[in-house]
C-alpha cells in the first residue's frame, strides 16, 4: 500500500488506504499510545486478504510519519477529540462503511467514535481497550516510564517514530498519570453504540482488568461478544497472531 499525507483540520496525517474491493466495508487500524502504522506489520494485509475488506491505516498526530503534535500537554478528553478527527478523515476519504480495529488507545477511540458517528461505523473490533482508569493500568505505565529510563525504549521508538519520541512519550506517561485523569472515563458513551462490538483482550493484559471487557459489553446497545485468551498480555495480535486473525476474520464476515 502506498502511503500518503493527508491533511485533516490542520493536522497533517500520514495514511495507507488500500481500496481494492468494492462495496465493501473498509477496516481502519488504530493503534496503540507507542505505535504506528508500521508497527501492525502484515496483520492489516492479512485480515485483508481473509475478508475481502479494503484497508485504512494512519499514524495519529505526532506518530510515526504523520507530523509532531505541537506540545506533550493533552486535555483530558484526548480521546475523544482524536475520534472527531477519525470522523473528518473518514468524511475526507468518503468512507461510510468502517469496521475499527483498535488496539489499546485505538481501541478506546473506536468505541468513541461508533458512539458518536454511528452512521460511519459498522462494527468494532476493540482490542486491550479503556473505558476507566485502573490501578493496574498506571502501574503499567509507570514500569514503562522506568523503562524508557533504563533501557534501550527510547532508540527502538525512534526506528518507528523519529525525533516524535519524546514528545509522544510524555504525552501519553504524563496525561495518564495525572491528577485530572484519574476520573477520566467513558462509560456514558457506552449506551450509543448500536453496532456489532468484539472485544479481544489477553487474560494476563498488564494494563487492565477484565472489568473494562464485562462493563463494555454489558451497557452498549448493539450485540457484543468477548474473546479472552489465557496466558497473554496487551498485544494478543502480536502474541497470538493467527487467533486473534481467525476470530476477527470470523467476526467480520458474520458482521458485513
């Protein structure tokens, strides 16, 4: 897939759109608070190929080759105005039809987005998402920051995202463990999803409990399933690629 920048309210993003099979629905991937694009590797490609859907990927603002963001300092409704944002894309890519693949950040954006945009989205595959701020997860957090202190975290991030690293870094470490974001939570928004939802999450996920599956799927509106799978942690499609492949390939064929 060829990649381009596209600039949306301002911001300039970096995207790959693959639209090789028409009328058919297309999945956009978003990712996690380190990732980017390059870092699904083949997975959108082969979740591609296993559906017959077309393919939206895209680095948020200060990602991988999308453009920096202006400063590490987020509001806390973060999340919420980057599921505006997907909503502008879309609308700029003349995309109706989305099934969002979110993993982690991603996945709470995707929640928010089919929450608010109902008519853009098809179905959610949520991957590791939030909907609340636990005490497991900080504690995530903060072991990565110690990470990034300690190790060599900095220099891989930046074979994926450059000179962003720091910025990026901080945006997410700093805005999760602030006072202001304790109480930061989306289950309101929960009521106003209509659409088919998957939540995929690995049993020993170091960044959340499985209350964030049980309380998302009990107060959306639309039908909802779960896949837990022992023994993994935060990236099942990295961990358990070919699984998580044939739930969501299964789930989407049953959804479009």
């Amino acid at each position: 897939m060829g990649g381009r920048i596209i600039e949306v309210k301002g911001k300039k993003l970096y995207t790959e759109h693959n639209y090789s099979f028409e009328n058919r629905p297309t999945i956009v991937f978003l990712h996690d608070s380190l990732g980017s694009v390059q870092l699904w590797r083949d997975f959108p490609a082969e979740l591609s190929d296993a559906t017959n859907c077309n393919v939206l990927v895209y680095d948020r603002l200060g990602y991988g080759r999308s453009y920096p963001m202006p400063t590490h300092e987020r509001p806390v409704n973060y999340m919420e105005l980057e599921a505006d944002l997907l909503n502008d894309l879309l609308i700029r890519l003349d995309i109706d039809n989305a099934i969002l693949f979110g993993h982690s950040d991603g996945g709470t954006i995707a929640l928010i987005t089919a929450a608010k945009y109902p008519e853009k989205v098809e179905a959610i595959i949520c991957e590791a998402g939030h909907i609340f701020v636990e005490e497991v997860t900080l504690k995530g957090v903060y072991a990565a920051w110690e990470a990034y202190k300690t190790t060599n975290l900095p220099e891989r991030l930046q074979k994926y995202h450059g000179d962003k690293v720091e910025t990026l870094f901080k945006a997410w470490t700093e805005t999760w463990t602030r006072d202001d974001y304790r109480n930061w939570n989306i289950e309101y928004l929960l009521k106003n999803i209509t659409c088919p939802l998957l939540f995929i999450q690995g049993e020993a996920d170091e960044y959340g409990t499985l209350d964030q599956v049980e309380k998302t799927i009990s107060q959306v509106s639309g039908s909802a399933e779960k896949y837990i799978i022992p023994g993994i942690g935060h990236t099942p499609h990295k961990e358990a690629p070919e699984q998580v492949l044939e739930k969501a390939a299964d789930f989407i064929s049953k959804n479009s």
